[in-house]
C-alpha cells in the first residue's frame, strides 16, 4: 500500500540529497568553524532588510487597527498595497497598471504555481531555458503541464533562440525567463528580450492561441555595472511578471510577493479572476497581511547592493586569475563556474575537502558547471581565495 502519492516519491529522495547537502555543511562547521566553511550554496541573503521595513513592521504594529491589519482581506491583496506597487512600477518603467493588475503573493514561488495554476490545462506545454531553477519543473507538474527545455548557449548563457523557436507547437501555452539569471547571474539583453519577442508574435499567430511569457525577476533590482533588465511587458503583450522581495529586500523567509497581469494581455481579466482565486483553492489564501503592507510603503526602499557587488568582483576576478572559467555575471549573487573536471560532481567533491560548498550544475539541468551564491560576507570572500588556490593547484 502507497502511505505517499507516487508522484511525491520523487521529490522525498531528492530533498534527503538536499539535506544531506546541508548536514554536511553544518558537520564541516561543527568540526572546522563557521568561519573556516565557505559556504556558496544556498541563496539566503546575507545583507540585512533595509531599515524601512523594520520601522513600518514597529509603525504598523503601535498604529494600525489590529483587526484590517492582521484579518483577511481580497485573495488578490490590499487594494492599497497593491496601487502603490502599480504606481512604483508605472513611475519606473513607464508602465500604466493599475492595482487590479496585481496580486499579492507567497512569494515568486507562489506567484508561479497560482500562474500555472491558471492557465494550463493537462499536456500543455511550457518552455524553459537551461540552465533553470529546477523548481519550475515541479509547478509545472503540479497542474499536469509539461516542461519542455531548450539547451544552454554556454558561451554566453543568453536563451538559445533557435532551438527556441523550433520547440514552440500548438501545445505550448507559456514560456519563462528568469532576469537577472540563477543561476548564472546573466542579465537577458534588450536585443535579447527583441529577440524573443518577435518569435513568440509570430509563433502565436502560427499556432492560434496565445503564449504566454512569463517573466520570473525575484532579482530584478540586483544588477550591477548600471546594466538595463527589460521590463518585459513592454516588448511582447502577453507577459505576466512574477515578482519577489525575498531578494530585494531581503525578506525570503516573510514570503511576499506580487504578480503583474496588464489589460494588453489575451484573456486579462479572465485571468486575472483565475489567478486570484488560485490563491484561495491552493492554500495560501492571500499573502501574509503584515508584510504586504511593509512592501507597500517600503516601494522606494532598497538593499545594500553595492556589498554583493564587492563579492562579485573579489570573486569573480579571483576566480578567473587562478585559471577558472566563467561567464562575468551582472545581476543576481551567483557565479556558474565551468568545472574543470568533466563530472562537476568531482569538482564539488573536491571543493568540500577545502571546506569549500558549492551546487553542481545538473542541479539546474546544466552539467559540467557549478554554481556559487556569493551572499555571504566579504570576508568568506577573501579567506575563501587561498583555497580556491590549492583547489586549483590540484584539479589544473
Ligand atoms: N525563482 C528563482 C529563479 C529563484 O531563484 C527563487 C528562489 O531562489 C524563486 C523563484 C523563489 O523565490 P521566492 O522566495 O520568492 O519564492
């Protein structure tokens, strides 16, 4: 007898290889220290949340009426919150939502399955460029989809459009980008977004039906060297934008986000509708009403991005002069590190004996790689080089 769905059965042995992961980085730090673990792993922000927002948690807690602060509201969110968020983006972006085009989320993780959950039907198609947050391909299953991959470029890690363009059938109903990149920490560029645009215009009168792009960003404000990430729902009408604060301001564990779906879109306010009452059917109900008003007044609030920029440059340039490859990231907080043994597991096996984590590759469907997080201290950074050093000396 199955005490577990079969389908979950899956997941339950790859979380143990997950957990393993981790056990073995605090066994490390047990027996080594916390300083002397270099830990690239996961993408926990180490930059603490901009001071607004504990100061609006403490103004709203003396001031605000505790039964609208703490009681249910719309599943979409507080119409307040969710105006000034339109209004934010419409001043940033030249955009014209309005607080009806949003809906408040658990987080980008939330924002997507409350998106698939709206809009697929069993067998459709969605489209996603390697290398991904393997996540997607869960969310995708959660509502019978399926994820189909497109392979990585690896000289630069743009979306392979070619391939792209010969994946796309009368099934695909979505396709996702994620920008600024995890795990690459690649910006997808204006000629880029172009690019993409102009196919899926084309495939969607090809097919008849519409395919929806849809933008996952949770790292959009962390971009570096003044470089632009398109605000897609200017290059193709059919974009709908997953956003998060668990990055840009740092709040990953408040589980707060929001999801953009224009009027421009096919079908707006059907799914709009759909996605609102996603929310309810899956559990979440709404986001967690605090913090949606922390986000609401803290629009103009930021983290310290200048801190991951310094571990951006130390690292990456580090990195390179010891002899390791690497496209140069200008957004996110991760470095994707060709390996210089053809197994990356060998590479992150042998990384471990200097005290050094980091993911492998075919942990986001791009073996040969690894990723490194750089959210953690600058001087991780620095103390992390000398082992990066010896770790050289014996794979070169
Ligand atoms: N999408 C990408 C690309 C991510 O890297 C993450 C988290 O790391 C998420 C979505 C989920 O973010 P959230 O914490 O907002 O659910």
């Amino acid at each position: 007898y199955n005490m577990i769905s079969e389908r979950m059965k899956p997941y339950v042995n790859n979380n143990s290889a997950i957990r393993a992961m981790f056990e073995e980085g605090n066994r490390l730090k047990a027996l080594y220290g916390e300083d002397k673990v270099f830990d690239f792993s996961i993408g926990n922000p180490n930059v603490p949340a901009p001071d607004c927002v504990q100061e609006t948690i403490i103004d709203l807690v003396k001031n605000m009426d505790p039964v609208v602060l703490h009681g249910y509201m719309n599943n979409a969110g507080f119409e307040d919150v969710r105006q000034s968020i339109a209004e934010s983006l419409n001043r940033r972006f030249g955009t014209n939502f309005a607080a009806k085009n949003l809906i408040m989320t658990v987080g980008a993780a939330s924002g997507l399955n409350i998106t698939f959950k709206a809009l697929l039907n069993p067998g459709d198609e969605v489209i996603v460029f390697a290398p991904y947050f393997l996540e997607y391909g869960a969310y995708v299953k959660n509502y019978d989809g399926v994820l189909v991959e497109v392979s990585p470029d690896t000289s630069t890690f743009q979306p392979n459009l070619e391939e792209f363009k010969s994946k796309i059938n009368e099934k695909t109903k979505a396709v996702i980008v994620n920008n600024p990149h995890n795990p690459t920490g690649v910006v997808y560029s204006e000629d880029t977004i172009k690019k993409l645009a102009a196919i899926l215009e084309e495939k969607e009168k090809e097919v008849g039906h519409p395919i929806y792009l849809i933008s996952d960003e949770p790292y959009r404000e962390l971009a570096y060297d003044g470089v632009e990430v398109p605000y897609l729902t200017k290059y193709y009408k059919d974009t709908i934008v997953g956003y998060s604060y668990s990055k840009s301001l740092s709040l990953p564990g408040e589980r707060i986000g929001y999801v953009v779906i224009p009027d421009e879109l096919d079908g707006s306010d059907e799914v709009i509708q759909a996605a609102t009452i996603a929310n309810r059917i899956l559990g979440s109900v709404n986001a967690p009403s605090l913090i949606q008003k922390v986000v609401g007044r803290c629009v103009d609030a930021a983290v310290n991005v200048e801190y991951y920029d310094r571990n951006r440059k130390t690292l990456y340039e580090g990195l390179t002069k010891l002899g390791f490859e690497c496209v140069k990231p200008q957004g996110a907080f991760y470095l994707f590190v060709k390996s210089p043994t053809k197994d990356e597991k060998e590479f992150v096996e042998a990384a471990k004996k200097y005290n050094i984590l980091m993911v492998a590759g075919s942990s986001f469907a791009c073996p040969g790689y690894v990723r490194l997080s750089y959210c953690v201290s600058y001087e991780s950074i620095q103390n992390s080089l000398p082992e990066f050093a010896k770790l050289a000396k014996e794979l070169f």
